[in-house]
C-alpha cells in the first residue's frame, strides 16, 4: 500500500464513522463500527505495508522510541480527514498499529445521552472526580464534554495533562492549557507537579497509572482544586479497591481517609448499542461523595456502596440497572441488550415490573 492507499483508508473509516482502525501484518485492515470489528477487504497486509505506515505516522523520535521499546503512542492529524490517537507496536517481530479516531467536534451532554448528574461534574470547584470504564467506553469524549462545559460558563484556567491529546479546546471564558506527555511535559507524576506553579483552577489527569500520579493528584484536590482523571475499572467499588491497591497495605489506611475527604463523585461507563442501529448510548454507574459514602470507604465497607448509590436517587446517584431502566423508558436500547449486559437481570426484570430492590441481596424500597 502507498501513503495514497492509507488516506484512503483513513477517509473511508470516517465515512463510515468508525471507532478504530486495525492494522497489522498478515491480516487485512479492520475497522471498528459500532463496537463491532469487521475486515475491510480481503487483502493482507504485507510487512512493506506497514513499514509505509509507520514512516507516515511517525516522526524521527517516535521511530527512534518504537525502535527501543518496541511500541509507541501519538497523535496523528491529517487535514482534510481529522485527528487519530495512535499506538504502534510490535507483535511476533512485525510493526502493527491501532488508531482510535478523534472526533474533533464535541457534543454535549443531551447528544452524548449522559445522565443530568454528569453537568454536576462541572460545577464542582474542588475535588477529584473519577470517570471510569474500559477501552472504547467513552471516557474521553465525557471529560471533553464537561470540560468544554466548564469552558462556556466559568472563567477560570484548566489545565489538561493528556497522553496523547485528543480534543483540541478553544478558549471562551476559560483560559485552557493543553499538555501533552513527551512533547509538553515528560511524565504525569512531573507535569503534576509542575502545574502547582502554573495557577490552575482545574486539572484533567488523562490516566490514573501509577501510585505517583495518583499521589500527585490527590494532593492537588486536597489544596483546593478541582482534579479530573480516569481509570480502567468496571464498577465503583472495583474503582476504589484499585486506587487502594496501588499503595503497600501499611498505607490503605491513610488512603481510604483521603479518599473519603476528596472523592466528589466516581462515574463507570459502558457503551451499549442503540435500539435504532444508529451508533451506541452509554450506560453509568453513579456515585457521589455524600457523607453516607464517605463514611463507608473510610470504613472500609466497600460492597456496601451500592446500597448507598441506591439510596442516594435524590442527589443523582445511580447503579448499572436503574441507568438500563432509564435508557429502556427512553427507547434508546432494546430488551434484549439490557438484559444480555445486565449484572442483575432479575432485579431488572423486577425493576420494570414497578418492584425496586433495595441491594441484590433483598429488601424492598418503597
């Protein structure tokens, strides 16, 4: 294939509003429709193939990185065809490569079918708030969405801290820093740390990876600012056990306590596809910081947060099953897919019935 053929192919995953694009040698190119993998054509890729792609895609420090390390992640913009987060790497000695399409327009909550809460998000002035999920389940296109909330109704500066950068942000009434890791800023851990000295009311951590970053931030939310970042965790109670783990078990303790303090809210999201076949609708698990929660991860009563989300409708709070049911009401997924995804498809079902469950385990909410 030639650097012609790869726009091509790049256009053509646009047209089709792919999520991803495949390519790896000795297979055809792959995109990712709807969260669905499917082969676009019948031709392999041969190793020349790829070799064209990576001098396409990378620069001369990014090809000396991928020849160190063996992978490499950037960001690659083509006019006229948009941006992609891009990593190369490795696999049974030959280059392949996964970009996830970045799409430059961001949407608002009513378009992404967020839950009302999510606007909460971006009022708050101080603490950290955690949106989590897996790969793909729409992480940061959320975080774009409420920064760019923040952007038209607070001056202020927000600093994003990003690896690569995907949504470019104009500014309106914010002031807003975009930094990214290897060209802006050599690490997380550094560049928070650094943005201590550069005035900012908000900061968006792209990913919670290690127990440095996530030390680096918490003390940003405890001396008064407001700290977004992600991780890739399923529930809210995996989301905090996994914060817990980082750290030695000498220090879970004193964890949980600045958890209990700092935490504002922690979001899980998976993307489900819609009843009309016309993309995918998230799905979200909703927990805020009230004195109920705070009390219980300090506790440490994780597995009993949910009755706690369950008892905190009022303040926006939701579990898996009532965001299934409210997407149900709304005709935005079928039966079929809720009870398929579902963790609990017969509290659900009971759910749909007029029967609200206090917890898995039984009591009934009136």
């Amino acid at each position: 294939m030639t650097k012609q053929d790869f726009l091509k192919l790049f256009q053509r995953a646009v047209q089709l509003d792919a999520s991803d694009i495949h390519m790896k040698t000795g297979s055809p190119p792959y995109f990712r429709v709807d969260g669905t993998l499917a082969a676009q054509s019948k031709e392999p890729l041969l190793p020349d193939d790829l070799e064209v792609a990576k001098d396409m895609l990378l620069n001369q420090e990014q090809k000396a990185h991928f020849a160190r390390h063996g992978e490499v992640d950037l960001s690659y913009n083509e006019k006229g065809i948009g941006r992609f987060r891009v990593n190369m790497y490795r696999q049974r000695g030959t280059v392949s490569a996964v970009m996830r399409r970045i799409k430059t327009k961001i949407l608002t909550f009513d378009q992404l079918n967020l839950p009302p809460a999510t606007e909460s998000f971006a009022t708050m002035v101080r603490g950290l708030i955690l949106i989590t999920g897996t790969t793909g389940s729409g992480k940061s296109t959320t975080l774009a969405s409420i920064i760019d909330y923040i952007n038209h109704h607070r001056p202020c500066h927000v600093v994003t801290i990003e690896d690569p950068i995907e949504y470019v942000h104009q500014d309106h009434l914010a002031v807003i820093s975009q930094r990214e890791i290897a060209i802006d800023t050599r690490d997380f851990s550094s560049a928070l740390k650094a943005v201590m000295r550069q005035d900012p009311d908000v900061i968006l951590v792209g990913e919670m990876r290690d127990l440095e970053t996530f030390q680096a931030a918490i003390s940003a939310s405890e001396t008064g600012h407001l700290v977004f970042s992600t991780l890739h965790t399923t529930n809210v109670m995996q989301t905090i056990d996994r914060i817990v783990d980082l750290f030695p078990s000498t220090h879970h303790d004193q964890v949980r306590s600045q958890l209990a303090m700092q935490l504002r809210a922690v979001m899980s999201m998976r993307l489900l596809p819609r009843a009309d076949g016309s993309g995918r609708v998230p799905m979200c698990e909703i927990m805020f910081g009230t004195p109920a929660v705070r009390k219980l991860i300090k506790e440490n009563r994780i597995t009993q947060l949910e009755q706690a989300i369950l008892q905190g409708r009022e303040q926006g709070m939701q579990t898996f099953n009532e965001s299934l049911y409210i997407l149900l009401r709304r005709k935005l997924i079928t039966h079929e897919t809720a009870m398929e995804i579902s963790d609990n498809p017969e509290e659900l079902n009971m759910m749909l019935q007029g029967i609200q469950l206090s917890s898995r385990r039984g009591g009934i909410l009136k």
